[in-house]
C-alpha cells in the first residue's frame, strides 16, 4: 500500500526561500498552481530529492526522505518518488514505450 508524502519546511537557494507545507495522501490527485517564480518546481524537485531542505522534514509515510536536522538525506537515485520533467521530453533514441518505461526498468523491474 502506497504512503503518504510529507514536505514541510523551508528551502532556501540563493535569495528565494520557500515554507513547505504539503501533505499528499497516498492515491490523491495534487496540482500545483501558481504564477512564475512561486517555487512550484522548487516543490517538486525537494520531493525528488533535487533541492534539499534548509529545515524541516520530506516524509514518506514513516520514512524520513530528509531531514537535515537528523542528519538524513536519501539520494535522488534512492528514493522512491520520480519526476518527469516537460522540458526534458523523451529520449529520442528509445520508443515510446521505452520511454515509458525507463523509470521502472532502471528500478529493476521489467
């Protein structure tokens, strides 16, 4: 059964700061919506493990993805959460399918 996704915190890079405070529960349908600039990637990329926190915990059900003041940080590579990103688009080299696909099999599975 899936977990939850805490982010709650702040992320500071260079002059922006951003308080998290996003609680997804596990099968829920989240937007981020915002103008540019608001931190809506910034969002993201702490789940992924691309911005780490300042302060604060990423959570994933019981398991601490960070936490600085712990001590934790889980690799990008390591956690169980991806992103796509839509500036990156496919890998023009692989079908559609391999494309789809490539997250999963580079975890592992077939």
């Amino acid at each position: 059964m899936p977990d939850d996704l805490l982010l709650a915190g702040r992320i500071d890079r260079g002059t922006f700061h951003l308080e998290l405070d996003v609680r997804v529960v596990a099968g829920q349908v989240v937007a981020l919506l915002g103008p540019n600039g608001a931190g809506k990637s910034t969002v993201l990329r702490c789940a992924v493990g691309l911005a780490p926190l300042t302060s604060g915990v990423v959570r994933l059900g019981d398991t601490p993805l960070d936490e600085p003041a712990a001590g934790v940080f889980v690799r990008t590579e390591e956690r169980p959460v991806a992103i796509v990103f839509q500036d990156y688009r496919l890998f023009p080299h692989l079908s559609v399918v391999e494309n789809v696909a490539f997250a999963a099999r580079s975890h592992g599975v077939g």
